[in-house]
C-alpha cells in the first residue's frame, strides 16, 4: 500500500502562492489569463487540469475543481462527472505522450490520508512504470522547473485540447 499512495505524498506547487493568497488552488483558479504560467492546461465549467511542477513522475497531473471543499461528500454530481471525464482524457493523453505502463489516480481525503494540500480536494493521475519507485521520488523533490517539464507541459495542453476541446 505504501507503494501505491505515496506518489500522492510528494506535493509542491509551493512556488506558485503568492502571499496574500491563502489557498494554492483557488489562487490558480483565479489567474485565468496566466496558464502558462501556472501550468494549467485546460479549464472546463467545474474543475481546470494543472500539471504538478514538482511531480512524482512525468506527467503527473491534478485535476481540481473550482469549489474549494475538503471532502469529496461537498461535491454536486456534476461536478465529479466532469473530474471523472477530465480523468479519462488525461489517461488517453499521458497514454499518448508518454507511454506509460500503468497509472495511480485517486485523490487523499484529509491530511491523515497523505494529502499536502487537504483544505481543497484534487484528484491526481500519475502515470507508471515498473521499478520508477525507487529513483522518481528523488525527482520529485528538485525544485528546478526543468525543460523537460516544460516540454511536458506544452504537449499536454496541445494533446488534450485537440482531443478533448472544451
Ligand atoms: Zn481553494
């Protein structure tokens, strides 16, 4: 189980609060003119897709609806569709870019469950490969936004609006 969850425990995005901004997420929520610089690669009416800058692996995306609740049971139904269906994109998408061989999706409920930032829900999917756990979350540490990220970013954000355009 360790194994499984900790992808989770490796968040970040600390760079990215600006200071009189006490939520990250809403904070990204807010600066709609500002994608590229916060890493978002798409919005829809209920949730926007980010990537993690400091991820667990590559391609390591968050999808986070714009309502900033704690627990899942806050939620409207619409809502989770549309994380559901965003979910389901970037499995199609990350397939394409990046060839994984299995995925962790999921999201941690309260700080307990590993979350970093528990006070607004978000899902994570976080593309696999067999033996990444041993060196990955060294990785997911360095706190360079490197090119590759970069690269990253702008292959997702281009696959996924071809694909699935709002
Ligand atoms: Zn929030």
């Amino acid at each position: 189980m360790e194994r499984l969850w900790s992808p989770w425990r490796s968040e970040y995005i600390e760079t990215l609060r600006s200071p009189d901004e006490e939520c990250v997420f809403c904070d990204i929520a807010n600066r709609e003119n500002e994608d590229e610089k916060v890493f978002v690669v798409q919005r829809r009416k209920f949730n926007y897709v980010v990537m993690n800058i400091y991820p667990y692996n590559n391609g390591h995306m968050l999808v986070v609806p714009y309502d900033h609740v704690d627990n899942i049971t806050q939620l409207e139904d619409e809502v989770l569709n549309e994380s559901m269906f965003l979910l389901k994109s970037l499995t199609t998408v990350l397939a394409g870019i990046f060839k994984p061989q299995g995925f962790n999706l999921g999201l941690n409920l309260g700080e307990a469950a590993g979350a970093g930032i528990h006070e607004h829900l978000h899902f994570h999917i976080v593309p696999r490969w067999k033996g990444d756990s041993n060196f990955m979350p060294v990785l997911g540490k360095t706190k360079v936004i490197s090119t590759d990220l970069k690269l990253g970013y702008e292959k997702i954000r281009e696959q996924i609006n071809r694909l699935f355009p709002v």
